[in-house]
C-alpha cells in the first residue's frame, strides 16, 4: 500500500473483480454434469480411496487436475455444485493474478480494464461453468502464478509453478517461448536464459509424454487418433483463430460444439495469411509491450492447441482461456485512453449481462445440446447428446436423424446399438453394432457392444470371437472380460491394467 493509500483504496479492485465474477458466473453453481463431466463418477482415480495415487500414475494425463477431482469427490461425492464452487474460485483466483501480472507490464488502467474483460468475458464460460475443463482452469491459474514470481525476478520458484501447471494440463507448454518473448521485449537479465531453458525442457517433455499417451490410448482422440492429419489440422486452425477472433471483438457465436470445416486446402492457407498479416500489422504500429506485443503473444500462447498436434475437436471455446490475458491486454491498452469512463461500465456491464445468459445455457444439460444443434444444425454429435438426455421416443427420432446427417460416424451407430438393445430389440442392435465394428474394425468397444448383441441372440461362439478380439486389442476392457465371465470364460486380468480389486474379482470369479 503507498502513501496515502487507504485500505479501500488497496482492495477494492479485487472486490469489484469478485463480485463481477460471481455476477458472471455464479450461477453455475446450480448447473449439472455435462458431457464429459460424467465420466468422474465411474474413473478409479477419483472414485477409489486410494484415488490420489492413482492420479499420479505414470500413464495418467493431468494428474494435479485428477488430483483435484478426486479431492472434489472425496468430499461430496458427485454432487456438481463442489466441482463448480472449485472451478470458480480459480477462476476468480486467476483474475487476480492476472491483475497483479498486468500492473507490472502495462499502464494501471489498462491492466484494470484487461483484468475486468478477463473476468466476465463471455468466452470464458466453457472453461470456468464446464467442470472438465479445470484442467485448463488450473494449468491457466498456476502459469499466471509463475508468471507473477517470474515478474517479481524469482525464476526458479516461477519454473516450480510452471512445472506444476503442466501437470495440470500440457497446453500451457508454450508459456516458456512467451517468457522469451518478453525477455527480449524488455532487455531483462541474461541470466533469465537458463530457467527459461529448463521450463522448454519441462514442455518438450509433457508434449513428448501426452503424445505418447495419446498413441497408445484406444480412442484418445488425439495425437494419431485424431482423425485429422497434422497438416489438415493446422490449416484448419487458421479458420478457428479467426473464429476466436471474432467471438473476442462481437461476443456471439458460442458453443460446447462448432461446426468447424477442414480446410486442408487453399482457404486454410488463406486463414492464416490473415492471420500472420494481422500479427504484422500489429507489430508494425505498436511498440514495446504494446497491442502487437501481445498478439503475438496470444498466438504463442493459444499454439499448444491451435497449431500442429491434431485433436479430434477442432475447435473449443475453453482454448482461449489462456491466451485471453494477452487478448484483454490488447482491449486494455487500447481503451486506456478512453475518457468516457461510463461507456466502459456499460461495456462491461453489457459483457456481464451476455456472460450471465450463456451460463444459464449451462444450467441444462438439453438446453446446452439444443443451443448446440441450434449453431450446429449439420453436425450429428449435439444429437447423439440430446438423445442421451431425452424420453425415449424422441431420443430415437434424434439419433435417426444423426445417421441422416453423418452414416459413417461410428458414435452415431453405437449410441443407435445401445438404444436398440434398450428397447428389447437384439437384431436390430447387431445390425447398427455391425455397422459401427465395419465403420472402425479395431475398435474394442464396438466389438464389444456387438458380443452383447450376439449372445442375447444365441449366437454364443461368436460373440466369444468378438469379446477376445476386442481384448487383443485392449486387454484392460472391463466390460469385455465381464462379458466372457458371463459366458463362461473368466478370464484373469492383466497385473498391470488400473482397476480396484473389487473389479478384478468380478472379471475373474464374480465378485
């Protein structure tokens, strides 16, 4: 506190700041699980005792974050409002930070208008109302902690947060060529070179470990299994940063799912032309530290996604989480100037409002899907969640209407498989269940699914076939090795597939 300083004076920003997000964001406290949310209910590493060993096995990705979920459990169960208070006090932890790094690199009232635009911008919604994504939440928060130590000349207690950060998740990686960036920018200490060498070395190895993991993961969806080639998806994300772009600048347009095209052709190209000559502009007319400073810094930090390492979403609202402190910079100095400080407020207050009604979006799991198909209306994976959460009779017009729009898309066959077996209608389940094993031969689950068909119409030896197919591929499947217990074929399970011991024995002996 300076001279003169009252304690209001000191504080209120931060309570502005919190009231702001909890304005913004705090009814998701009322919102349910969605999506991938689910799937904590039933994964060792939160649900098992022994949970937080788990988190931090060897093949494990972002164990901190796991660690989290398992705490989260540990202490409610799955009752979402724990998760949601959990993701908004990072978020509202990261505004500050934000806050206190921006004080040190930018004019006052431009790092007070970037740390407000941080908080309530509606782009922030996936990431703070989504509970999966904490993994982006926390990697954020904790590199906006090494980003403050750093700024304060600790280095290496910079290099621990950062460390910490990747453990939470690898998109963070580029932080470290962003520390370089403004190294240069500011002619700090050479001695900044070595910590700056080690984080690098820290990323080379996360990024290394996370594609590994993804190639030897059945269905990780990333890396190898993306779907997508390296090539095609970078050009691809010339289109989604444009994308990002305009949702920053007009604050329309989002959703859990866009519909992004792949572009591996001449208007990929011509994306990131636009790209590369906006970054040029910038740098052209803005000095040190200014606006073109920090789009090049955004693109830095929002490259971990949004360049060559394929991911079968091709696009997120939650990437730019990160990025945004560089993106609020930007809006910072560029209405610093400004000297109707009314129109600010309402600015702000137009921001909170938008951010307020997409996070009442989040309070319904149809609600969200049919926002969704609403942006998305050609794009089959809305409707496969709608189905999910919808009576049975519409679930099936849905899914019908998905196999219409994607016949290849085996998600769509397999949620079809399931509906079907529901019903009590076994061939008909084979034949959606054959379509999926055709659409992805080497897909364990389906063939799986397909066992079930088949036993429930007599057709044992064959659905025997499919089951140890399917553990040639993945020996860990739970619900295979259940199956062939079922038939009469315990199997033991691998010593070194992660399951508890009650799981084990089901597979082996039926509990």
């Amino acid at each position: 506190m300076s001279v003169g300083e009252t304690p209001w004076q000191k504080w209120h920003p931060y309570v502005l700041l919190a009231g702001a997000v909890l304005f913004s964001f705090g009814r998701a406290l009322q919102a349910p699980f969605h999506f991938d949310d689910h799937s904590l209910a039933v994964t060792p590493a939160v649900t098992s005792p022994s949970g937080w060993l788990e988190a931090f096995h060897p093949s494990q990705t972002r164990p901190l974050t796991y660690f989290t979920f398992w705490a989260n459990y540990q202490l409610g169960g799955v009752n979402p409002a724990g998760y949601h208070a959990v993701n908004l006090a990072l978020h509202m932890v990261s505004t500050f930070l934000v806050l206190l790094c921006l004080r040190r690199l930018i004019p006052p009232r431009a790092a007070l208008i970037a740390a407000f635009l941080f908080a309530i911008h509606p782009t922030q919604t996936e990431a703070v109302v989504y509970v999966f994504a904490r993994s982006s939440l926390l990697a954020a928060c904790l590199t906006f902690a090494a980003l403050h130590a750093w700024l304060h000349e600790r280095q290496w207690v910079a290099a621990a947060w950062f460390a910490a950060a990747l453990l939470a998740k690898e998109e963070v990686a580029a932080f470290p060529v962003f520390l370089a960036l403004l190294h240069n920018a500011t002619a700090r200490a050479r001695s900044e070179g070595v910590p700056i060498g080690a984080m690098l070395a820290m990323s080379l190895a996360a990024v290394g470990r996370v594609a590994w993991i993804a190639a030897t993961t059945p269905g990780s969806g990333a890396g190898t299994q993306a779907g997508v080639s390296p090539v095609a998806y970078f050009l691809t994300q010339g289109y989604a940063l444009l994308r990002y772009f305009q949702m920053l600048a007009v604050p329309v347009g989002f959703t859990v799912d866009p519909d992004i095209p792949v572009l591996a052709d001449w208007r990929g190209a011509l994306c990131w032309i636009t790209v590369a000559s906006m970054a040029y502009m910038a740098l052209l007319f803005t000095g040190r530290l200014r606006a073109g400073f920090w789009f090049v810094a955004a693109l830095i930090l929002i490259a971990p996604t949004s360049s060559v390492f394929p991911a079968a979403d091709l696009a997120a609202d939650r990437r730019v989480y990160l990025p945004m402190i560089a993106f609020a910079s930007i809006a910072g100095l560029l209405l610093e100037r400004t000297q109707y400080t009314f129109m600010l407020i309402a600015g702000g207050v137009v921001l909170a409002m938008l951010s307020f009604a997409r996070t009442d979006v989040w309070l319904s799991e149809p609600r969200l899907w049919e926002d969704a198909m609403q942006w998305a209306p050609e794009k089959s994976r809305p409707r496969v969640q709608l189905a999910r959460v919808s009576p049975p009779a519409q679930a099936l017009e849905y899914l019908l209407d998905a196999k219409r729009i994607a016949p290849d898309d085996l998600l769509v066959a397999s949620e079809l498989g399931k509906m079907f077996l529901e019903r009590k209608r076994p061939s008909e389940a084979l034949v959606e269940f054959g379509r999926a094993v055709a659409i992805e031969p080497r897909n364990p689950l389906s063939l799986n699914n397909r066992a079930v068909a088949l036993s429930l119409l007599g057709m044992r030896d064959l659905a025997i076939a499919d089951l140890q197919q399917a553990l040639s591929i993945d020996a860990c499947l739970l619900d295979a090795r259940r199956n062939l217990r079922d038939l009469g074929q315990p199997t033991p399970m691998p010593p070194h597939c992660r399951v508890t011991d009650e799981q084990r024995r089901t597979c082996e002996d039926g509990g």
